[in-house]
C-alpha cells in the first residue's frame, strides 16, 4: 500500500488502501511545479504528461486506452492568451470559485470547453467530459 486512510472506530480501526483512494486526488505529473493543481479529476483519466513553459502550462489527461482526453491548460498575468471559440456553442455562464465562468461545446466534437480567470490566471478546461464532470474539475482547481 503507497497510500492509506486510517478510520478510527471506538475500539478499532479501518485501513484503506489505494483502490479505495481512486478518483479522490487527481494524479499529477513526476516533479510537477505548474501555477495550478487540480484536486479532483474523474478516475478514468489515469495517464498525465504535464508541460510548463514561460506564459502557459498545460496537463494532458489521457483514459487508458487513449479514447478520451481531458486538457486543463493556463496562461500567466504575463501572457495575452488568444482563446479561439470558432465552431464552439456558448452553453450557459456560471460562477465558479466567485468567478464567471463561460461553458461551450465544441460543435463537430461536443466537446466541453470551460474558460475562466482567476487571480490573472487564465484557465481552460476542455475535454471528453461531461457538464457535471467540467464544473466539478474546475471547483477543485487550487491556483
């Protein structure tokens, strides 16, 4: 066991190991230093390849088998990020972490796209998702 919970009952314990831990913590890339950190991804994105340059950062999401992908990608204070929203659907604006934010869908994939600004940092999600599973991600985003 790498990682465990221990429940604490009168009398005795639980351990929980790893498989029960699954989809409670987002995986992260070895020796990741990114300006965000997703707490919760959904559990059938298990492979995770980061990339940090000098305005952006980016984490790719992949399902085992590569069918699905889920991108969380943001721009520093420093950068002027061109977000391009052809052939995308605005589905509704919501408020995430005090914030608007604005939903899309990708029209020849449907695909969901949510893009929002936090403390000048510019933050896009987007990926073979469902709505409740974008806005979940994004409510468990720490910048």
């Amino acid at each position: 066991i790498n990682n465990f919970f221990l429940e604490l009952h009168d009398g005795y314990a639980i351990l929980h190991g790893d498989e029960e831990l699954a989809g409670v913590k987002a995986p992260l890339p070895e020796n990741w230093t990114g300006p965000i950190t997703p707490e919760w991804v959904p559990e059938r994105f298990t492979n995770v390849t980061g990339s940090e340059m000098q305005f952006s950062s980016g984490l790719a999401y992949t399902t085992n088998d590569g069918s699905e992908t889920l991108l969380i990608t943001v721009w520093n204070a420093e950068s002027s990020p061109s977000i391009d929203l052809e052939d995308m659907t605005l589905c509704r604006e919501l408020t995430i972490q005090g914030v608007t934010a604005s939903l899309y869908t990708k029209t020849d994939t449907n695909q969901m796209y949510l893009d929002f600004v936090i403390d000048d940092t510019v933050i896009r999600i987007c990926g073979d998702i469902t709505e409740q599973e974008i806005i979940k991600i994004s409510e468990n985003i720490r910048v």
